[in-house]
DNA sequence: CAGCTCGCTCGACCGAGGTACAGGGTCCAT
DNA sequence: ATGGACCCTGTACCTCGGTCGAGCGAGCTG
C-alpha cells in the first residue's frame, strides 16, 4: 500500500496518529488492511503539500470532502473561503507562467532587455495580507 | 526593511546566506543598505513559498530573472520547464477549485449524494511522475 | 555622556514533516 | 521448521526553514 500511495511506510502510520488517514481495520495480528480509498487520500494529501498546502489545511479540506462535520451552511461558507483562497493561488501561478512566457520571448533580446518576472509579479502586489504570508 | 518586506531581520541573513537574495552594500559601520529591489525580491520569495516551492526552486527562479547565468538558449529551455510544471500546479488546484464548487453546489442533497473532492481528483489523477512528489 | 534602540555575528534552538532503528511478531515458501 | 520479507510499536533522529539569545558596536536623544 505503501508503495501503491509512492510513499514511505513510517508516514502511513504518521499520517494516521495526525488523523489525516482513516484509521483501518486491523487484521488478527494487528496488521492495517487499508481500502482502496486509503491510496487516493494520500495521493491527494501528497499533492496538496507540494502545492503549498500545510497538513492541518489538508485536513481541514479532507473533513470537508467526508460530507462536512458541521451544518450544510458551514460546510457551504468554508468551502467558499478555500475556493477563494485558490483563486488567489491560482492568479498568482498564472502571473508567474506570464512572467516567464515573457522572459522567454524578450530572451533574444540584450540581457538588459528582458523582462524579470519578479517584477512582474511585484508590480502586480496587491499590498494584501495572504494569510499564508506569516505562519 | 525586514518590516517593509513583513519577515524577520535573521530572515534576511538567513537569505543571503542561502544565496537568495543578493549581498548588500554596507555602510562604514557595516550596516547592510538594501535597494529597493530587495523588498520585491523577498515578498516573491514568500509569495513562491506559499505556493510550494522550496527555497532552492525559489534560487534558480531568481536566477532566471536576473538575466539566465547561462546562454540565452538555456534560459529559454529551462524556463519551458518551469512554465510546464506551472501548468500541472495551476492545473491541479483548478481541479480543487472545482470539486470544492461541486461540494457546494451539492451541498443542499442528503450527506451520501454529496460529491467528494478527492475523488474528483483522484479521478482526474494522470497518475504520472510529479517531480514534486518524492523530494 | 547615559540610556535606548537598532544592527552586527555566531551558535543554539524550534516546529513541521518525516525517517530510521531496535525489538519483536507473522506469514509463507522452500 | 527455518529463512527472509513483511508487519507491529515505540523512541530517537534528521532536514528545512527559520528564530532566539548572547555579546558587542553604532547612532540618536535627552
């Protein structure tokens, strides 16, 4: 199963005392017999995490998906602040991938001519507060 | 200048040490005089990093924009893949975004005809080689 | 000039997210 | 029935990305 999710046995069973894996029935001799679930949710933990994700976020998103724990009200209003904070992920990659489609079209240009996508991304500074800005 | 760019002064060092950000002038009493670019190159840094990308992808990211240290056919090369795996990230929380709008809109249903993210996208895993996924 | 704040260096430490290792049980193939 | 390849628990340790503190100098302010 390990192998299955790409990741090391040790983290199954951190991931678990985390309570970011459902705890799986055990066998007679105590061995973890995972659903074929078990194999997705990690794949999808792993990248979440690579897409700057923090592992109390991700499980806040998994209790989500589970038909949330709260009211239908609370889980819509949650939901909508992750979208949110997507969108605000998402811009910022395209203006990044601009910025380097950019660089890449002025490449043939004298290096003083090309553009610097962190200019680009910085011009573009909504001088806002991304929560993720000081954990 | 830590508070303009909102981390703390040992940030700062810790960057230049890493090679982040580029080695200031210093006053007679060695006091480090930053440009004005240094407050831009470390908001992009934080920016890239809550995005998920390590420091060291940070580095060569910064590289590419002060002008690529090679020639113009490496820049050009190397920024293609960075804009790929810019079009996999965006791809993937695009994905998100979406199983997140399904859970709302079907948020009104009994729990059980609620649709799970994960396994929107799990579904839509291609399951290829993330070069994110085993660091 | 005393006192305060701020910057400097250098080394120790911290929290998140794993990973390794010791000591032991299980399974199953030869 | 015995060897090797797994699994179990528990505790210790590691990396990354910072952060803190000690000890000292710089520079303003009353």
């Amino acid at each position: 199963m390990a192998a299955r999710a790409r990741v090391n046995p040790q983290t199954l069973r951190y991931y678990e005392r985390r309570g970011l894996l459902p705890r799986p029935e055990r066998s007679a001799a105590g061995y973890r017999a995972y659903g074929p679930q078990a194999v997705q949710i990690v794949r999808f933990i792993k990248r979440a995490q690579g897409r700057g994700f923090a592992l109390d976020d991700i499980e806040s998103l998994l209790q989500l998906a589970q038909g949330g724990p709260a009211s239908c009200d609370t889980t819509r209003a949650v939901s909508e602040e992750k979208i949110a904070d997507l969108d605000v992920r998402i811009a910022d990659l395209q203006a990044m991938r601009a910025a380097l489609a950019r660089l890449v079209a002025t490449c043939e240009q004298p290096r003083d001519h090309r553009e610097c996508p962190i200019q680009a991304q910085v011009t573009s500074d909504p001088e806002d507060g991304d929560p993720e800005d000081r954990p």
